[in-house]
C-alpha cells in the first residue's frame, strides 16, 4: 500500500512542511518535498529565541510552505493520506500552531492523525541518508535546544544514557560567542574562529567527568570568568578572541567526546550516530569519525537540523502499524523520549 504522509514541525524557530510517500509492502519511502523557513532573522535581533514571536512565525510560515510542498511535489491535497504532526517536546505556543494547522488539514482532508515525538524524528533521521543502518546504534543529539545521548534499540525502544539538565550544546557555543562579542546564533562563526587557530594557551576545565549527565553550567562561568579576565583586549586582537575561541570549542567538544566514549566502552555498541544543528561542528565530526573500530553515520545536514521530513517518517512508520490520534491531541511541551513506546505496543491505544 502507498501513502502519501504530510509531516509538520513547529517545536521550536523552524517551521518545517514534507510530503513523504511511503510504499509499506517494500518498506521504501521517497521525499517528495521538504520545506523548511528558517525565523533567525525574527530572532536575532533579541540574542535568542521568542517564543511568542516563534508561534506567530509559524502560524505565519505553515500555509506558505504547504502550498509550496503540494507545488514542488504535484500531489493534490486530497491525495495526502496521512498527517504527521511534531506534538512535542518544544515551546508550548508553537507546538499549538503546529497541532491546529494539522488539525484542520486532518479535518477537511478527512485524513488520520498521528503525533510524533520531536527527538523520534532525530534519533530515526539517519535512516533518511542511510539506507545501510541497524539497530542498536548510539545517538548523539546535539542542537541548540536538546543535547542527548541515547541507545536506540528499535523503533520506540530507546535507552536514556545521558541528557543536559541546564542549557544544551548548541546553547553553549551560541551564549559563549555572544560573550566574545559575535551575533547570534554564534555557534558557527565561534567554530570558524576555533578552527582558525592551531592551538591555544588557555585551558578550561575538564566538566562533567563524574556526573551521569550533561551540564554545561559550570563550563559556562569558567568562560564567562575567561572572557571577562581579557574583556579588554577583545576589539584590538583577533587572534586572542580565536584562541579563545579555540579552548571553548574544545572543552565543548571535549565533554560530548568523554560522555561517548563511556557510552560506547558500556554498551558495547560500536555504532554511533551524531546529528542536530552542533554536528555541523568539524571539530566534533573529525573527534567522532576518528573513534577506533566505530561506525559513524551522519545524517545530510538538511534532516541534521530540524525539519519535517523526519517528523512525516516518522509518523509513517506509526501509522503502518495502526497509531492513529483524535483531534484532541494535545500538545507536549516536555515529554522525555525514553517514555516512548513501540508502534506495536501502542497500536489502537490512541496517542501514547
Ligand atoms: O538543530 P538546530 O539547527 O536548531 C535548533 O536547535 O534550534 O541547531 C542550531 C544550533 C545553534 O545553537 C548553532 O549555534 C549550532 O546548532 N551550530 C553549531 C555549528 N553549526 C550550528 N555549533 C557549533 N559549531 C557549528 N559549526
Ligand atoms: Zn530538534
């Protein structure tokens, strides 16, 4: 059986729209469109995201980028079988823009419903570029809203080995950019700076060995404290704001690194995963891809970062199994992944 799934993603500042076409006898699925509008420029001006402005950005993006999915794609409305929908974790307010646009498609379509997990659509976005992944594998998800380390086992059977409990990665690169003086997100333009310079004179401390999770707190105020002790040289020497920049990059990466590496000694699992916006980092790619005896998957950027495409596999590979959700769906602004169940186990239990 063919079906034509509508993904949609609104957890966070990227309203994402797919078509995917999923033919369920031969397990094979096509992209045939994948949206994306980027509200940086909405964010930007306040050094982070807005969540009123976000939800309005989305309310704003969705029609837009759904005609635009049905135009590049040439399927009709009425041909769209299915509607995937992110139902959280993310921002409350745009999470509700998200599940109302699916709502009222699923209700004039006369099409089902299903609400898929966000960090589901991360951790099972490999398979999009990879068609020769397994199970288990570990995954890296390291974004500018979610840092978590999981044993995916199967679809719906994930193990929680590491998760932050303060700011995520990708936060952590952009609020120690904006200490440096560069415009958000800094992440990028921070790496770039890192990456100029060989090496650097100045040392952080090594975070986060004993703890069970990530933090990057700690880290946070040693930077701000290093910055700060230099705060005056910033705007005259370009080459101490690179080594600077160069130390925080390592420490960064340097706690992903040390927390996979313990992953992959306990599980035995010698397949990893790394995906989010933070995987774009060359030096994080270059310290995973050079892990010995380890097999590494990065997803193509574009189903890295958020985007619908992985929100409609998702949902498609639910739906086949019969998860169906009514229009009372609610939204999920927390919603920790290890909760998941297989599709099996939930099949004909509503939206669980
Ligand atoms: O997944 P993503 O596109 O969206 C959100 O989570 O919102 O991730 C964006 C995050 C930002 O924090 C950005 O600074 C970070 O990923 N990022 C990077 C790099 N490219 C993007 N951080 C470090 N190095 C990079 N090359
Ligand atoms: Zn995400």
């Amino acid at each position: 059986m063919q079906r034509i799934v509508l993904g949609i993603e609104t957890s966070c500042d990227d309203t994402g729209i797919a078509l995917l076409q999923y033919v369920e006898e031969q397990q094979s699925f096509k992209i045939l469109s994948d949206q994306l509008a980027s509200q940086t420029d909405v964010h930007k001006l306040y050094g982070g995201v807005v969540p009123e402005l976000a939800a309005r950005e989305h309310l704003r993006a969705l029609p837009v980028l759904f005609g635009q999915a049905l135009d590049q794609s040439g399927i009709k409305r009425s041909e769209i079988n299915a509607i995937a929908v992110t139902r959280g974790p993310g921002l409350k307010g745009c999470l509700l823009m998200g599940l109302g646009f699916a709502k009222g498609l699923a209700l004039t379509l006369k099409c089902p419903l299903v609400g898929v997990h966000h960090i589901e659509g991360h951790l099972l976005a490999p398979f999009l570029t990879h068609s020769d992944l397994h199970f288990p594998y570990l995954a890296l998800v390291v974004s500018g809203g979610h840092t978590e380390l999981i044993e995916v086992r199967a679809v719906g059977d994930y193990n929680l080995i590491a998760r932050t409990s303060d700011d995520a990665a990708g936060e952590a690169f952009d609020k120690s950019a904006a200490l440096l003086g560069i415009e958000y997100p800094g992440g990028p333009k921070l790496a770039a700076l890192a990456d100029s310079c060989a090496e650097s004179s100045f040392e952080l401390p090594k975070v986060m060995r004993q703890a069970e999770g990530f933090s990057f707190s700690g880290l946070k105020t040693a930077i701000s404290l290093l910055v700060k002790k230099h705060e005056s040289r910033l705007s005259s020497e370009p080459d101490l704001v690179a080594e600077l920049a160069h130390a925080i990059q390592e420490s960064i990466v340097d706690a992903l690194m040390f927390k996979l590496r313990k992953a992959i000694k306990n599980t035995g699992i010698r397949k990893v995963v790394v995906t989010g916006g933070v995987s774009a980092n060359k030096n994080l790619r270059d310290c995973v891809a050079n892990l010995k005896g380890v097999d590494v998957y990065f997803p193509d950027f574009r189903y890295c970062m958020d985007n619908a495409a992985m929100i409609a596999y998702v949902g498609s590979l639910r739906f086949k199994f019969g998860e169906r959700a009514g229009l009372d769906l609610e939204a999920k602004s927390r919603w920790p992944v290890e909760l998941l169940l297989p599709p099996f186990a939930s099949e004909g239990s509503g939206h669980e």
